[in-house]
C-alpha cells in the first residue's frame, strides 16, 4: 500500500513511526514532513495546507491512501478534494470537519444529540470559559475567575480574529478519549491525559500541549464513553448528511454530574498521538484503511497493557513565539538507545545537523508497565537531549 501522510509535526511523525511498521505499507511519502519522518519515508516539499498540491502529488504518487495529519487543511476541504479525484482518505470533510472549525456548530451538534456539555452564556458572568469559534491551535480557550481574566480573556479571543463563545466554566478532571470512525462506527482508541499550561503546576499560557500521559488509571472504562459520547455524535453528523470517516476526539471534563464535553477535534491529538500510538498492538496502517473504505467494524488494533508518557521539549520562548530556529540537537540516539522514542515536532537539518525549527521541538515518549515506570523513562531521556534555550515541564504525568 502507497500512503501519503500529510503534516509536518511530532502527531505525524508517531503516526508515519507506527506506519512504517506495517507489512502492508510498500511506500511511505510525507507533505511536507520533517527530518524524523524522512528516517522511515520520503518528505515532499508541498504544504499542508496546499489543497491542490496535495492532489497533484498524491495522484503523481498514485497512492493508494492519504492520511491528513493537522486539522486545517481538513477543515479547509482537503479530504473532499482528494475524495472526488478517486483517492482514500483518513479524515474528515469540511462538513464534518466542522465539528473542530466551529464551536458553536459542535454545539448544535451536541444538543441535538443529546450529548452533555457546558452551558452557552448568553453574556460574561463570572466564572466562565471564553472561546474562540474557529481553529486556534490549542490556544484559544480562556479560563475566567476574575475580571482581569476574563478581560484578558475577551481580548485574547478577538485577537484570534474569530468570533467569541462563553460558556460555564466546568470543575473536575480533564481528559480526551479518542475514537476511530468510518462514518457510521466509532472504535474506541483510548484515553489520554495532556497538560496544556507551560509551567508546572498549569501555571502560565495555553499551549498546543506540553505533554501527555496513557491511559488515564481514573477512566474506568473508555469504551462506554466512546458509545456515550462519539457515537450519538457520528449518529447527528450521519444524520445531516455529513459522515465522520478520521478520528474523533473528545475533550471531557468529569464533573460531580458525569462526563461532559468541552470540545470536539476532527483528528489525532497532538501530544496524545505520541502516547496513543505506542500502545497500540496491531497494524494501525490496516485499521486507518479500513475506516477509510467505511468498514472500521473490525479493527485490526487493540490496545496494550504497557502505559506511555511524552514529555515535549519547547524552545525558550514558546508559546508566545513558535520560530525558534538554529540552535543544535544532541542526544536523540542516546535516548533512544536507552528505549525512548522521539518524536521530532520542529526540526530541521542544517549541514547535515539537526537543528530546532519551531515551538515544540521534540515530544519524547517513555513506555513502562505503569504510568510511573515511563514518567521516569521519558524523563530520564528528556535529560539526555540537549539544545540551547530547552525547557520542559517536570509534572507531566506526576499522578
């Protein structure tokens, strides 16, 4: 099987690593992909974003599955593009994709199915949840208990250039559950926990992710919420003529009142994709086909006993600046030979060193019988990797 995987970060390197490994694959190709992706396939210089640049490559290619990594270029449409020339494609339309690309049209989703999530506010009453409607990256949720947060927050929002959702703010534990879908079926994937703040403690800004952990020991069982939550949900899409075929993932807050949804994304996470991945037994190749083609029923996956944490390595200004070029990368192999995986998120080669190039430069992913074993296995690796200006938060996963 030829597949073409689209996107550039540490989300597609874990998926192209998990990929590579499938008896299935005969090509790998990547738009544009990254230096750690180029280990196990061959990056083409097209963006992700560029619509008809992936169809011309993928029909140069004559590719037999296109994966799309990031969610703009889904909400842009790219997966119809692709779909009415002929091509498979793991991801979402636009109609569906919206789903992540509107906030306020998840709600209506929502509440037509009969899903629980937070309350819309008519006006800003303290506290609150401000949100931008559109895609923001991770970064535009705004968390409101005072009226200098919530001003901020109001001002943040706008200048994500989107128009403005304020909900009740919801208490509880946060966690994501992750479904595999073909447009009619959602096959549980597992649960992650990510860290969004930049500091320990959720102290400082929003990020796209500072890391993650898998599973999450408080989820009893993911696979009810997966019927509770995805189903009804690919049910209502279905429904208005708008099939979910890609990944859907649910962002919950376990309230005193149950399970309820603070968002919908319309594909892999990312920190959780590199902890998701990794525990997976089985051919992910074969799984995303099949859901491709509208038969994920039988899923060739399942998921493992061994626990996963990733602990993302940023550069020093992140994530108010997300350029951080130039400054050299030591100590990958080490970490890896000591059972690590790395995965490169914003990386390029200079003179043939690897070098940072972006805001989160690496996610470095440990593996263990207990979330506590692999917290000290991504963390002992994390030590071994160096670059001038490196940060990364030292409670990731201390549960």
């Amino acid at each position: 099987m030829r597949v073409l995987l689209v996107g550039s970060g540490a989300r597609e390197h874990a998926l192209a690593w998990s990929i590579s490994r499938s008896p299935s694959l005969t090509e790998l190709h990547a738009a544009p992909g990254n230096p750690g992706i180029a280990s196990v396939g061959l990056c083409h210089p097209v963006r992700a974003a560029d619509v008809e640049g992936l169809l011309a490559l993928a029909q140069t290619l004559a590719v037999d599955l296109v994966v799309i990594g990031p969610e703009a270029p889904l909400v842009a449409g790219a997966a119809d593009v692709l779909r009415r020339a002929g091509i498979a494609v793991f991801g979402p339309s636009a109609a569906a994709a919206r789903i992540e690309g509107s906030k306020a049209f998840a709600k209506d989703v929502m509440r037509a199915a009969g899903v629980p999530t937070a309350a819309t506010l008519a006006v800003a009453r303290l506290p609150c949840v401000v949100k931008a409607d559109g895609l923001a990256a991770g970064k535009g949720v705004f968390v409101c208990r005072t009226q200098e947060e919530l001003e901020a927050g109001l001002r943040g929002a706008a200048a994500l250039g989107a128009s403005t959702l304020i909900e009740e703010l919801l208490e509880g534990p946060e966690l994501s559950v992750f479904a595999l879908c073909d447009g009619v079926r959602a096959v549980p994937l597992g649960s992650a926990q990510d860290y969004k703040r930049a500091e320990d403690g959720d102290a400082g800004p929003n990020t796209g992710g500072m890391g993650a952990y898998s599973p999450v020991p408080s989820v009893a069982d993911a696979d009810a919420l997966v019927e509770q939550i995805h189903q009804p949900v690919l049910d209502e899409l279905a429904r208005r003529g708008s099939p979910f075929v890609g990944c859907l993932f649910a962002g919950l807050m376990m309230t005193e009142d149950g399970a309820q949804v603070l968002e919908f994304n319309a594909r892999f996470g990312d920190p959780e994709t590199q902890v998701l991945v990794p525990r997976l037994d089985g051919d992910l190749l074969v799984a995303l086909a099949a859901a491709a083609a509208g038969d994920a029923g039988n899923p060739s996956l399942r998921r493992g006993d061994a626990a996963a944490v990733t602990v993302v390595m940023a550069g020093p200004d992140y994530p108010d600046r997300n350029d951080y070029t130039g400054a050299e990368i030591d100590g990958i192999a080490q970490a890896q030979s000591g059972g690590a995986l790395v995965f490169q998120g914003g990386t390029a080669v200079r003179d043939g060193r690897l070098i940072t190039n972006g805001g989160r430069i690496l996610s470095v992913t440990g593996l263990g019988t207990s979330v506590a074993e692999a917290r000290e296995r991504a963390y002992q690796a994390a030590d071994t990797i160096s670059f001038v200006g490196a940060r990364f938060r030292r409670d990731i996963a201390a549960i």
